[in-house]
C-alpha cells in the first residue's frame, strides 16, 4: 500500500458497487409501472390495471447496493470517529471531514430517493368504484426519481472516494508541529 493512497481494493469495491446501484437505479427508471383504464361494464366499476412491478426490485437493489457500498467504506474507515489513533491536524484532515460529511448527505438523499420510489411505485389504485369520475387516472410514479437517486449514487460514490483518499492521508501522515511563537526583535521600551 502506498504512502496515503489507501487499498485499492477498497477503492475498486466502493466504485463497483456504486455502479451497480446506479446500473439498478436506471433500470428502474426504465421500468416504472404504469397503469391503464379498465372500465368493467358488468359490475359497473372502473379500475387500473398495471403492468409488472419490475421497477421496484431494482429500486430496492439499487438502495441495497449502495448501502453495502457506504457500509464498507464506513466499516473500513471505522465511520471516522471510531478508529485508533486520531486524524493527523491538517488540510488532509479538513478534506476528510468535508467529504464525510458531503458523501452522508448524497447517500441520505440517494438513499431517500430510492425508497420514495419504491413506495410510490408499489402503490397501486386497484379499484375506484367511481363511475362518474369525468378525470380519473390510474396513480403512477413520477418519472425522474429513480434518476435523482442514480445521480446522487454517482455523487456519493466520487466523494468517497475522495474521502478515502483523503482520509487514509490524514490516518498515514505524521504530525508536524508548525512554527511556535517567535520573540519579537523590536523592543518598545529604551531597555536593550
């Protein structure tokens, strides 16, 4: 392992596994339930009737594969306030604060997306027993949330990255003590 650079196959893990999610997340884009109007004249009632659930499997593969992907990371880097021995001061330190902070709140909201639309999707309106409905639509997810996640995925998987390679910096490197206080030369007083 190089000086600072960390393990690559915890880089390479990280980085499969985020596009995996992001794979399942487009998929699931892709495959989002829609519904279509069926009118039963016998009993007088109209209802939807939807295609497959396809889409949710890959929602919830999408928000499982990103979870094993922070798990990892946050496992290997015991989530930065579990380890050792303290970061070492500095702007390595400071980077790696930012990214854990910026890679929790992208996995949140990935991981916020994914489960709305998961919930979303899976909800259906079987029956409406409503024949004098002049607007009735059959409720489906709105497109572009499994998108959010996919790039949210894609924004959570760069900054880990950056947040391991910053963190493994700040967890390698040796404190180095700056300048002290220096004495000033000029007196302010007639007294050499």
């Amino acid at each position: 392992m190089a000086e600072g650079r960390g393990s690559t196959l915890v880089h390479l893990l990280v980085v499969v596994l985020s596009l995996v999610a992001f794979v399942f997340a487009i998929a699931a884009e892709r495959r989002t339930t829609f519904g279509t109007m069926f009118k039963d004249e016998i009993k007088n009632e109209t209802y939807c009737v939807y295609n497959s659930d396809v889409a949710s499997g890959y929602g919830v593969g999408a928000f499982l594969f990103l979870l094993a992907s922070e798990s990892l990371l946050m496992g290997v880097t015991k989530c930065m306030c579990f380890g050792r021995s303290p970061l070492t001061p500095g702007a390595n330190r400071a980077w790696a604060i930012i990214y854990f902070i910026s890679s929790w709140v992208c996995f949140l909201v990935a991981e916020a997306c994914f489960v709305g639309g998961v919930l979303k999707n899976s909800y259906h309106t079987k029956y409406r027993g409503m024949i004098y409905a002049q607007n009735f639509l059959c409720e489906i997810l709105r497109k572009g949330v499994f998108v959010a996640g996919a790039i949210f995925v894609v924004a959570t998987m760069v900054l880990n990255v950056y947040y391991y390679v910053y963190y493994t910096r700040a967890s390698t490197a040796t404190f180095q003590k700056g300048n002290q206080w220096v004495r000033s030369t000029i007196c302010m007083t007639g007294y050499p």
